[in-house]
C-alpha cells in the first residue's frame, strides 16, 4: 500500500510533498539528510515509507503490522503473478511498446521489464547484495522485443523456484535495504504485492489498447496483501 494511501484510509492529517517538482521539499529532505523517497517525517524525525511496520512503530499505533500471508503462501502468489505475466506480455503488439503508462515517464516495456526485475532485485539481496533504489530503476534495451521481455522474466521465474526449492527461506533472516534492515518475510511480502500491482497494471493497459485477453488474476489472488486501492496513482 502507498504512503499516502496508508495515511489517508486511517484519517491521519498530513501534507504531501512531491520532491520531484517542490524544491523546498527536496531542501527539507537534505536537512533530514534523507537521499530517498517515500518518507514520512514530524519534526526532526523520519522514516522511510516502504515498510508498514515501520510507518505503525513511527506514529505510535496500536494495530497490528506485518505479513498476514506465510511466506509459503507469498512465494505461490509471485510464482502465480510472474505466470500471468507471462501470459499477458506476448499480447502486446510491439508497436505499443514505447508508449507511456498513464501518469508516469514509464513505457509499456518498461513496465513489463520492471514487474519481473521487482523480484530479481529480491532475490539479489537474499543473496546479500543491498537493495537499491537504482534496482529498480534499471530499464531494458531501448529496442527490447517481446520475446526479450518474456525470456527475461522466464529466467527470474525460473530463479525464484529454484531459490524457493533450495535456498534458504527463513521468514526471520534479515536481508539489507535502503530502509533499513528487513525481515525476509517482510521484503518478500513488498515484493509480492509490488509484482502484482503491475500484472494489474499491464491487463489494464492491454484493456486500454483493445487487445483482447484472458483474466489471470482476480480479486482473491490479490486477498489479504497490502495493495494500493487504485490500480494507477491518483
């Protein structure tokens, strides 16, 4: 779930600052001493947006936080969000591929590209490798074909069930981020919602550029994870 979106669905007041386009908010982030985005702050204190324990301990709130789903269960609904995914991109007619997503400097293969790199970046720092910002910025070849972005996200699939075959799973290891250290169980449930949001997203662009498509993902495959409401910001 978003920053804004946690705060807004529990009636908490806030004022809302995009550092990209207010130069004020980016100079009280310097004076923070905060290098990324999103971050909730109150006076002098701050903590980055990512984690919802985090954001629960940071306001001093009294329900519970954390995974609601196992980590067995997270790790059949990324398996089953990256299958769907590539079932969906194929469909795509490949002169669709530079435009934009709704709202955003994001191109349709972009996109594809990110949801399957979203998971390889998770497995990356479960191999100790930190998790960056810059993973998840990282874009494919400007003239990537469809069967590139399918044979890519072949390969993280195919890496995600060996990791989950063999690896080491525990839901209590502590794995490096840019927020702060988190729980496997914890990075693994961002990483799932995260994947899914944009499976959504790309039925709905093929929805949005009249190609016809199955449905592999419905309300109960998204059930007791913390999605954002809308399926675009804003």
């Amino acid at each position: 779930m978003r920053l804004k979106e946690f705060l807004s669905v529990r009636g908490i007041d806030f004022v809302s600052v995009n550092v990209l386009e207010d130069p004020t908010g980016m100079a009280e982030l310097q004076k923070l001493g905060v290098r990324s985005v999103p971050v909730l702050s109150r006076g002098d204190k701050y903590t980055f947006g990512q984690s919802t324990k985090q954001i629960v301990d940071f306001l001093g709130l009294s329900e519970k936080s954390g995974p609601e789903l196992s980590t067995a269960e997270l790790a059949g609904r990324v398996d089953k969000f990256m299958t769907a995914a590539l079932l969906l991109i194929p469909l795509m007619p490949h002169d669709r591929l530079d435009i934009h997503v709704p709202g955003r400097p994001r191109s349709y293969r972009t996109l594809a590209f990110h949801l399957f790199r979203v998971v390889d970046a998770f497995l990356d720092a479960n191999e100790g490798t930190q998790l960056v910002q810059a993973m998840f910025r990282e874009e494919p070849a400007p003239d990537a074909t469809t069967a590139a972005l399918v044979a890519y996200g072949e390969r993280v699939r195919e890496r995600f069930r060996a990791w989950w075959a063999g690896g080491d799973t525990a839901a209590t290891r502590t794995l490096p981020t840019y927020y702060g250290p988190q729980s496997l169980h914890e990075l693994m449930e961002r990483t799932t919602w995260h994947c899914g949001q944009h499976v959504r997203q790309y039925m709905m662009l093929l929805d949005k550029e009249g190609v016809a498509h199955p449905t592999p993902l419905a309300a109960p495959d998204f059930a007791r994870l913390p999605m954002p409401q809308n399926v675009w910001d804003g």
